[in-house]
C-alpha cells in the first residue's frame, strides 16, 4: 500500500471512531444513519430531521410516508428548521410567500443537566391558523435554560397543500395533521437516542396547535404516542377549527390556479399536483376579503369514513360523546381576551374607495357581510337568513344600539374571545368532564404583556387590549410579537410554566400543577374546576358558566 492509500484508510478509520464515540452527545444514531448536531452552550440541538419523504410530486396532497432514505454520510443536523411553504400574515407587504415545500422535519432540543441521564420530553405542534407559522418561530432559550426537558418542535404542512378538501375519498384534507401524528410516532420510536423518555411525552400546542394536540388526541389509540395534552388557546370545538364548505373551496383553488372547472375530484387533484406549490398557495389571496381575513381559509375537515387512511370522520363533538378518544390527562386554556388577536385588526388604518379611516369604522355599513367571515358561521348556517339574523343576535348582544368604533372596541373584542375560543373552550371542557374517563383541567390566565400580538397587528400603544391571546405561552416559547425581555413577574411565571410541563410529563397519575396550586379534575364535577393563574399566583375557582 502506497503512503497515500495508507492516509485514506487511516482517515476512514479515525472518521468511523469519531462517529461511534458514545461520548460524543453531538453524535446520535439513527436507523437511517448517523446525524450530528450542535453544542449552544447550555444545551445541544439537532435540526431539521426529516420524519416523512418529502411531500413532492406525487405524494403532494397524499398521506404522508415515513422517511425511508439513508445517510451514507453523517447528516447535518443543524440547519434551523424550514418554515412549510405559506401566506404568512406577519409578512409585510403584498407578497407574504414565505418557505419551503419540503419541509416535514422535526427539531430536538436537549439540555445539559449533569443530574438526569434521561429527560422527559415535550413535542411541540405551532399555531397559526393552520395556515402559517413554523416551528423556527417559537423559541426555546427559556426553556433550554430550565433545562427540565426534551423539547421536540413538528413542522407539517400548511394552508391548501396541507388541507385542500373535496370532502370525498379522491382529496380527503388533513394531510397536516397526518404529518403531526407521523412526526409522533417518529418521537416515539426515535426520541430515547437522544436521551429522551419515550413514555414521558407531553404533547402541547397553541392556538391552531392547541386545537390539533385535541384533535390528535381524539384519536383513539393516542395513548400509545403520549402520555398526556395540553391544548393552548385552541381546541377542536373553536369554530375555526373543523369547518364545512371545504369542497367549494378547493374546486375554487383550482379554477384560481388554471385547472378550470374540473370534472371530479380526482382530476383536480391531479392538476393541482401539476402546478407550482408557489402558485397554489399565492391563491391564499383569492379567499381572503380584507387584511388577512377569514384567518383560516383552508384547516380540518371531517373526511368520508372510507377515506384512505383518514384521520377524522366524525365531528369532534361526537368523537368525544363516544367516548372513542385517548383518554389521557389533557388540559384546555384560554386568556382573557383571546379575541384580541382578531379584532385588533379592525383597529388598522386603511383607505378604501379614497376614504381614509380604520376599518373598524367600515363594519358599521359592512357587519353583516363581514361578520360571517370574521367569526366563522358563513358555511356554518342553512340560509342567508339565518345568518342574518345570527349577525344581528350577536350585534345586539354585546353592542346594543351603539356603532362600532374606538370607544366600543372592547365589547367587539369580547364578542371575538367569547365566539372564537372561549364558549368553545368550556364547550370541550363540559363534553370531556361528562364523556372522559382521565383528568381534565383547565385554567385562564390574565395578565398583560406590555406588547404583544394586539399591539404587532395594530401598530398602536393608545389602546387597552388586556390578556392577549398569546401572552401566556409566549412566556415559555419566546415569540418576536411580544417582548422577548420579560418583567419579573412573568419571569416567575415562564418557570412556572415550565416546571408544569416538566412536571406533568412525569407524573404517573396525571397531576398538574402551577405553582403552589394543584389543578382540579373536571371529570364527574357538577360545577367547572378552572384555575386562574394571574400576576399575582393562582387559586382554584368553580364555575357554572366561566368567567
């Protein structure tokens, strides 16, 4: 053997120690292969793993497959995750294209904590109406500097290519929350080589990820992924959530992007399989009347029972009413103006028909074109009429005889939390306390950031919009719409919450708590147990209806 020749062996050799050195935490093995991650100081991270083949072609608006490929090299693991391709409501400008078609990856985060030899570990699914969002955009330094916790962040796909329905076996939807319960059992099976606990999964979300840890715990073999849920500011029941009027609007999709009218489903799909990604959902536009509303124009959808591979073919409700479901400890949130997210829009200067003003001002000539959009009853009801009369209910119950404007914000955006998440929220809890067989907990919280999602979509500081939606869970994933430098009472509040994920992931009864204070269980309970958790701590309080 020439010298050279000998150097190339020699450096194979030393390369393969390197990579079966169980010393190095960098180092993790897969059954694909070899990935190696990266040190940040207080804890190590291993990016963009791919959990399904990429949703390209063919398998564009199918099922999802698991990853089959393998590394012949040591995979590059980190490279932050890829938002899913997107129009995104916090882009600015007109084109709010953001991301990337191949995007189904998970992302782990594990700290250094020289007294565990394995962690429990929480997976994490994003909000953002099933339509934008990505899991790059929740942070994790507050919780890697706990350092209680695996934390696993799921990427799956959004808008039309995660959703698009025709309601029938041809193009069933929910290819979304497939690819979330894929990347589950992909934690389940792979998350113990990373030191992870493969029987102390939590599986928490906010908003549009609250209301698909619900929905994938509807299913009923749940318990063999997680051990528990917790559902943040968004559950199955919230009227944005599980929505009719899909098939419409998927043949619209495709006459939008140059399919025309398609005779059936199954050749629309196979057209829309032929555009560019871009295209499809650019056409996100087209479905949205002003600003960036209906907020979730395409999501989950209830699919025929002979779907292949279907994930929902009942209403969320009567999956419950049977009992059929993962009976898991689960817990289910809301803040005290939720709403604020969606009205704070209204409050936007705009000029329209060359009259400047807030848009606010307009829905004192527009509510009844409006309203069935903003709060999700257009598909929902049988007649024009019936909507009508819905729209003109709801005016009069929280404004009476007074105009919409400035002074009456506050009482539109009630109408916004009661109608899109807090009715919906003790409507689950009620359902689940009657129906469910584990523990069910619930809390509010009320406590304002000093600016957050309200003040990101509005530009405005002159305006009181309480307890946001997102000011509580921003204080354990940092989230660049609110200050990332929190006051000393959320800093207490953020290790609160953080010790309550820990904490739940390993608890063998399924006792949460926050604090000094020990959730209630609803199940069998007459009155709703709901905890308050609030600048100054926490106390257990009963309902007959919530506050």
């Amino acid at each position: 053997m020439n010298y050279v020749g000998l150097i190339i062996v020699l450096s194979c050799l030393w390369l393969t120690a390197i990579a079966s050195d169980p010393d190095d935490p960098l180092l993790v093995q897969l059954p694909q292969g070899k990935l190696r991650g990266r040190d940040n100081g207080n804890y190590y991270s291993y990016e963009s793993i791919p959990y399904a083949e990429p949703p390209l072609g063919d398998l564009r608006l199918e099922a999802p497959e698991p990853y089959k490929q393998t590394w012949s090299d040591i995979f590059d693991a980190t490279k932050a995750p890829a938002h899913c391709l997107q129009w995104d409501q916090f882009t600015s400008g007109d084109d709010k294209l953001v991301g990337a078609e191949d995007c189904l990856t998970v992302s782990i985060y594990k700290p250094k904590n020289s007294s565990r030899s394995s962690y429990p570990v929480v997976a994490h699914i994003h909000g953002g109406a099933f339509m934008f969002g990505a899991a790059a955009l929740n942070g994790h330094e507050n919780v890697m500097r706990e350092g209680k916790f695996i934390l696993v962040k799921i990427s799956y796909r959004l808008g039309p290519l995660g959703f698009a329905s025709t309601g029938d076996t041809d193009l069933p939807g929910n290819y979304g929350l497939k690819d979330q319960r894929l990347a589950l059992k992909w934690i389940r099976q792979n998350i113990a080589s990373f030191g992870g606990e493969p029987e102390n999964i939590v599986l928490i979300g906010h908003s549009a990820g609250g209301a698909s840890v619900h929905l994938q715990m509807l299913r009923e073999d749940f318990g063999k992924l997680a051990k528990a849920a917790i559902s943040f500011s968004g559950n199955a029941l919230d009227p944005w959530v599980v929505q009719e009027g899909g098939r419409g609007r998927a043949f619209e999709l495709g006459r939008i992007v140059g399919c025309g009218l398609a005779e059936d489903s199954a050749s629309l799909k196979k057209c829309l399989k032929t555009k560019p990604a871009s295209d499809l959902v650019s056409a996100v536009r087209n479905f949205l009347i002003f600003s960036y509303v209906p907020f979730a124009p395409f999501g989950p959808v209830v699919e025929p029972s002979d779907a292949p591979e279907a994930f929902l073919t009942q209403e969320p409700s009567d999956v419950i009413k049977s009992g059929k479901f993962g009976q898991v400890p689960w817990a289910v949130t809301y803040v005290t103006e939720d709403g604020g997210y969606n009205a704070a829009l209204l409050l936007a200067e705009w000029n329209r028909y060359g009259k400047s003003g807030t848009v606010i001002e307009d829905l004192n000539d527009r509510w009844f074109d409006w309203a069935p959009y903003l709060l999700f009853y257009r598909d929902s009801k049988k007649t024009i009429k019936d909507m009508d009369d819905y729209s003109r209910r709801l005016r009069q119950q929280y404004l009476g005889n007074r105009r919409f404007g400035i002074e009456s914000y506050w009482d539109l955006q009630q109408l916004f939390t009661d109608i899109l998440f807090k009715n919906s929220t003790q409507d689950s809890l009620d359902l689940h306390r009657k129906y469910g067989k584990s523990p069910a907990y619930a809390f509010v919280y009320d406590n304002p950031a000093d600016t957050g999602i309200a003040q990101a979509l509005t530009n405005r500081k002159d305006i009181n919009f309480g307890t946001v939606h997102g000011d509580d869970y921003f204080l354990i994933f940092e989230n660049a719409v609110r200050n990332l430098e929190l006051r000393p009472d959320e800093q207490l509040i953020s290790r609160n919450f953080i010790n309550m994920l820990a904490d739940f992931a390993l608890s063998d009864h399924g006792v949460l708590k926050y604090g000094e204070c020990v959730f209630k269980d609803n199940v069998g309970s007459e009155k709703f147990e709901l905890l308050s958790i609030h600048k100054d701590g926490c106390e257990n309080k009963q309902y007959v209806e919530f506050p």
